[in-house]
C-alpha cells in the first residue's frame, strides 16, 4: 500500500514538474502529445529526446537564406531562454553529434504558443539535418535551471553561399552550457530572472550557451553571445574569448498561493495562464491542489486556490524536515499540517489518475468550460 501510494506520488510530481516542448516543426515525438520533463544537462537526452528520426515525421524543409517559423508550448509559462542549434550528423549516435547554434530566444515565455520568425543563414549546407530546440527554465533561481530540448529532422535547400558543412566550428551539446552551481553556490552563468537580469536591457541579462555559429551575425539575437565561448565562426576563425558572467545568487521571490473565483468562461487551463506570471503553475498543479475529482468540471463561482510553483517544489523538497518557514514552534506545526495538506491532496489526484487509466489528463486546450450559460 504505502509503496504504491509513493510510486503515484513520484509519478505525479515528476508530470507535474514538467513544463515545455517545441511543437512546430513536429519533432521526433511524432505528435504533440506530453513531452515536457526536464533533462539532466549532462545526459543523452538533453541532445534530442530520441535517438534517431521518426519514420512517420516527414522531414521539415527549410531553405537558406529564407525565414522559417518554429513554435513551443509551455504549460508553465516560466522565466528562461531559449536557443535553435543545427546538425548534419544525422546518422552518427547523439553523443557524437556535433552542432553550432544559429538562434536566441531570450525570454521565450513571451512568444509561448506564439509562430516565431527564425532567419535560416545563407551559408547552410544543404542536405538533411537536425532542429535541436532548447529552454532553460531559471524559475527556481540562477544556480537551479531547468534543461528541456527538442529535435526535428530537416531537409536544408542550399542557397548560393552555402558553405562546407567542415568550415563549420561545431561542439557536442554535452558541455556547450557551463554548470549552474558548483559546491552549492550559483555559477553566476544563468542570469537573475527576477532581478540584476530580468529585462534584456538590464546590465545582468546575459544569455547563456555557445555564440551562434556566425558569431557576427544581426539576425536571431545572435549578438546576446557575441563574447561567449564555445565556437562561433563559419570560417575555422577567431573566438575572442569572453566573459559571459555576471549574473548573480539572488533566489526566486517566494510567491503566496491565491484564491481565485472562477468567471464565466475559465477553464484551468486559461486560469494557469493568466496567473502564470506570478504563480507559474500548470492547470495540473491547480486541478491537484484543489483536490478536483474532475480536473474538467469547474463552476462559476466556485473559488480555487492557486498555488505557487517555487513553494511546491520547495515544500516537497522539506518533506520530513522541519517544515517550517518562520522558525517558531507555530510555524513548524502550520508547516507540518501545510505539507501532509499538500502530499494528501497529490495523493488523492495520483489515485484519481490511477483508477481512470484509459483517460489520462486530457490536453489543455480540451479542459470543458463549465457554467457557460448565457447571462
Ligand atoms: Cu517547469
């Protein structure tokens, strides 16, 4: 029994951490479906989801020179950036692929669902390659990321600059991004997404991650690394070194959960998306915090509590230590009840889950709205 209840648990949190993927072009995934677990920054998997092309994925025809749009979907909208990498080693094991960068994304929550214009450089080789998309979420604070990537399959129509695919300065994923934290102190390589790095017109904002192949290049926000290491020239050429610190340790604010009374109109879905700013949960996190025996069914009227992704994950870290957060002995009981409140209620939804196997969590966009008469 109580092995069970903790395996549910353990399933649920590992979904409900999960927050982003590409959507267009179609990935290896072959769909749209729920792909959005962090990776390990230093795995397989942070080079592409999956091994090899899916056969069923037409490949994506770009051509250089031109633009092409690519879009990413984030059921928790969280502070971060985003980056496209190409490669034309299509047929070697992902550990031995190599690849450089052609696009930032800073801020990638912004353009969330949104079609984003990426300009494909002129000097690509032609042939079949690989979209390597990726985000690191910066929610839980600088020396914390989050890693998600993507991989589509292409076919690259050449224009007349294209260059060898050899001339290229290319790098295995595994490595191209610097460590967040190292003896339990940030880097200071991820910016402070809450304060000396939150706009990209603050002095903190640094991009982090190799520069774009053509490191010179005005396209794609490519001059956010112009002074970072790790490739950066179409030519064999130069790498001028760089600094690209400067971010700093500061934490995520602590965010309150909220009380929200459901409008016409809502569904979790829209709830979690107008409160993403603040709260940055997912229609999941407030279906299970509020103990929903249908994650379907809200009313008008009826008023849900809107937890707070950074305290979620910090109260499940606490677990069966203090729990407390004001040091006191009322403090600790508050934090005790809170967090057996908090593991009974992702109980009860894993259970839920559990005996409705043939309905997992239905995607976001088909959550029903409720109470929709007309006024
Ligand atoms: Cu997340």
């Amino acid at each position: 029994m109580h092995a069970r209840s903790y395996l549910l648990l353990a399933t649920l949190v590992s979904t409900a951490e999960g927050h982003g993927a590409l959507t267009v072009p179609t990935t290896r995934r072959g769909n749209t479906g729920y792909e959005n677990d962090p990776v390990a920054f230093d795995s397989e998997a942070w080079v592409c989801r999956h091994a090899v092309r899916n056969p069923d994925v037409p490949l994506f025809e770009i051509e250089a020179g031109q633009k092409t749009q690519i879009t990413w979907s984030f059921s928790a909208a969280h502070v971060g950036d985003c980056a496209v990498f190409l490669s034309y080693d299509v047929t070697k094991p992902l550990a031995e692929q190599r690849y450089f960068k052609i696009a930032n994304l800073p801020k990638c929550k912004d353009q969330n669902r949104l079609p984003v214009d990426i300009d494909m450089p002129d000097w690509l080789p032609g042939g079949e390659a690989i979209l390597r998309w990726d985000w690191y979420g910066l929610h839980q604070g600088a020396g914390n990321p989050e890693f998600y990537s993507q991989c589509a399959d292409l076919n690259v129509k050449p224009g007349p600059r294209a260059v060898t695919t050899e001339s290229i300065v290319k790098y295995p994923i595994i490595g191209a991004y610097p460590e967040a934290k190292v003896g339990g102190q940030s880097t200071g390589a991820y910016r402070n997404a809450f304060g000396s790095g939150k706009n990209l017109d603050d002095p903190g904002f640094i991009m982090t991650g190799p520069p774009c192949a053509d490191k010179d290049s005005p396209l794609n926000n490519c001059d956010l690394t112009k002074t970072a290491e790790g490739g950066g020239a179409i030519d064999g050429g130069d790498g001028d070194g760089g600094d690209g610190g400067g971010g700093d340790t500061a934490e995520p604010p602590a965010c309150s959960p909220i009380l929200y009374t459901v409008q016409m109109g809502d569904t979790l879905t829209s709830i979690a998306d107008a409160n993403s700013l603040t709260q940055q949960v997912d229609w999941i996190q407030i279906c299970s915090a509020n103990t929903l025996p249908d994650c379907n069914v809200i009313e008008v009227g009826q008023e849900l509590t809107i937890p707070c992704d950074v305290n979620l994950s910090a109260q499940l870290e606490a677990d069966d230590s203090d729990g407390g957060s004001d040091g006191g002995s009322g403090g600790v009981i508050a934090g005790v009840v809170i967090t057996l409140l908090l593991a009974g209620a992702l109980i009860a939804f894993a259970i839920w889950r559990y005996k409705k196997p043939a309905a997992a969590p239905p995607p976001p966009k088909q959550v029903v709205e409720v109470g929709a008469f007309t006024a």
